[in-house]
C-alpha cells in the first residue's frame, strides 16, 4: 500500500480526477483528495469514504495543512517524516496543451504542466523521484458533451472511440506503481489516435 494526495480540479472535469481517486484507492493506496471547492472535496469524501482537506494553492496556510494530512495518511513514519524516496508525482494535463480551444487561460496552464512535469523530473531524479504528466483527450463526461468543446476535439481524431473514466484512472495506476519507475519526464497521452498529436 502507498500513500497518494490527489487534487479533484475545480478548473478542468473534476470527475476524472474523481475515477482516478476511486481506482487507486480500489489498489490500496491511502488517499487524500483536496481542491478549492467544499462541495466537490465534500462528494469525494463521503463517496469514497477517504480523507479530505480544502486546499487554496494561492493560500501558504492551505498548502502547510494539506502537507500534515498527507503524512497523517502515510504509511509508517510516526514522526511525522514520510519518506519520499521510490515517489512517482503524476501531473494532469489536457490534450488542449498541445492544441488549443477556446477556454482561454486554462489552455495556458494545461501546457504549463508539460514543461512543468519535465522539468521537475530533471530535479528530482537524483532523490529517486519519477515524474510524468497524464494528458487526457475526449474522455465521456458532462463537460465534454459542450458543443463546441466536442466539436473542436473531434477534429484533432481520427477514430470514432470516445475514451471512458477507467482509461484515465488505470493509466494513472500504472504510472503511480513501482513499475513505472523507469518512465520519468514523459506526458502520457490517453487521446486515442490523432495524427496532429502524433507529430508533437
């Protein structure tokens, strides 16, 4: 079993973040799910029954608490130092990183995250640290459903297969284990196939 903080996002589709709390809770992970919004950290907590904690990141107080309730849920490490050695850190991205839509600062951000992973990768790899970035494309929620957000999507595809929760939440399984410890500074794409994004 390990110990995973996991953000639900307020700005992107929170119920993928959601698939991927449950999945990896389902793997024995101890989870702790944090965000900007009561009423979302809220539903994930009493919908899994796991620890949550309100977190602004523009707040240093919300970080500190966040920080404290991670290694609360940590396995071992009575005195409060968890170690961090052997950690994977797996960033959420979008495929609207690569190819923009009009959602304005929140493309902006979705490929901050991809510099972001690699360069935290570079500097953390001496402490035995991996670091990836998980990029969704089309995956089947509410938020996607909106008419010219799917419209534009479907343009960067060729196939005809929507992507589904459990192809994020299993993706991220895999990168959160031991056996992703040789993957590091890598954006994995759950996209299905797209020749634009193959060209990146």
């Amino acid at each position: 079993k390990s110990s995973h903080c996991l953000g639900v996002s307020e700005c992107w589709d929170y119920r993928i973040h959601f698939a991927i709390a449950r999945h990896l809770a389902q793997d024995g992970a101890h989870m702790v799910v944090s965000g900007q919004k009561q009423q979302n950290v809220g539903w994930a907590v009493a919908t899994l029954s796991m620890v949550g904690t309100m977190c602004h990141l523009g707040k240093a107080e919300d970080q500190e608490w966040l920080v404290v309730t991670v290694k609360g849920q940590a396995v071992g490490g009575e005195d409060g130092d968890t170690q961090i050695q052997g950690s994977s850190v797996v960033l959420v991205s979008s495929m609207v990183g690569y190819v923009p839509i009009p959602l304005g600062a929140c493309n902006t951000s979705r490929t901050a995250l991809l510099g972001l992973s690699k360069s935290l990768a570079m500097e953390l790899a001496p402490k035995d640290i991996w670091v990836n970035c998980l990029v969704p494309g089309i995956i089947k929620t509410d938020f996607v459903q909106m008419g010219r957000l799917r419209e534009r999507e479907e343009s960067l595809r060729e196939s005809n297969q929507d992507g589904h929760l459990k192809d994020c939440a299993i993706t991220m399984s895999f990168l959160c284990s031991a056996d992703a410890s040789y993957v590091t500074g890598e954006s994995i794409l759950v996209a299905g196939f797209s020749q634009r994004l193959c060209r990146l």
